[in-house]
C-alpha cells in the first residue's frame, strides 16, 4: 500500500465587503477576503495538501491567478479537480484536516457544514474531513484582525 501526506498552507487578507467563504460555507461578516477567486483559504490549503502529497506542485501553478479563467472561482473546483486528478493516478483521499486561523468570524458553528462541503467537494464521507479554528491570542496578522491563514494535512492511499 502506498499512503502519501501532503501539507497545505494558505493566506488572504481581508478586505471591504459583507463576508467570507470559509471551508466552501458563506458567512456573513463585516468584511471579505480579498484574492483571485472567492479567497477561501481553507479549501486553497486543502488543495494545495492534495496536490503535495501526490507531488505535483502547487495550487499557483495548477491554477495560476494571472490566469483570467479563475478570477472569482469558487474554490470547491480547485479541491474537486485535485481530488479526480488523486482518483486519476489510482489515489483514494483517506482524510483531510484544515485548522483556520482567526480571531474572527467564529468558525465553531459552521464547523459541520464546512465538513460537509469539503466532503462534497472532495467526493469523501464527511467522517473523513476535519476542520477546526484557533486563534492566535492576538497576535500577528490574524490576531490584529487583518485576515485569516489556513493550514491543512491530506492523507491518499493507493493499494
């Protein structure tokens, strides 16, 4: 059996607007997250997870944001297009874990169906995702409220 892992890390600062996509999941917020496409750094990082542990880059180079056709992309295609490329090279995704870093939204109650969309996106049983968010106590960028990081861990396996 050969099982990979592969990490993610993503970072959007927030901007002007009237709230973010977290993990695939719209909340209303004071602000959003400025990027390329919908700046959802949790599913950048699990798809950036995806493609590293089949070692093929990174999520810039499998969708570069000088490429118009990605402007404003919702990023469950990003997650859905590394998990078939996964399926492609014979590669089941097993688990994925994303931790968001924030002070503010609250991730806690929508923590269920921000599992439920990556499921979906990553065509996985929702026991097989985690997220989860914590703070920095104030500290950095996160804690000044100036915008969320992301972090995440996918496990694949080929028989």
């Amino acid at each position: 059996m050969d099982i990979r892992t592969g990490n993610g890390f993503d970072v959007h600062a927030f901007g002007p607007g009237d709230g973010v996509t977290l993990c695939g999941v719209r909340l209303p917020f004071d602000r959003c997250l400025v990027g390329h496409s919908d700046a959802d750094v949790g599913l950048h990082a699990l798809t950036d997870a995806v493609i590293g542990a089949l070692g093929e880059g990174d999520i810039g180079q499998w969708f570069p944001p000088s490429d118009p056709a990605w402007k404003g992309a919702a990023s469950e295609v990003f997650l859905a297009r590394a998990a078939t490329r996964a399926a492609d090279r014979g590669y089941a995704i097993s688990h994925l874990d994303v931790t968001l870093i924030c002070e503010s939204p609250k991730v806690g109650p929508h923590a269920g169906a921000m599992r439920a969309a990556v499921a979906a996106a990553a065509g996985i049983a929702p026991d097989r995702v985690s997220v989860k968010a914590t703070t920095t106590e104030g500290l950095g960028f996160t804690g000044r409220g100036e915008g969320i990081a992301a972090i995440a861990t996918a496990t694949l396996v080929r028989p």
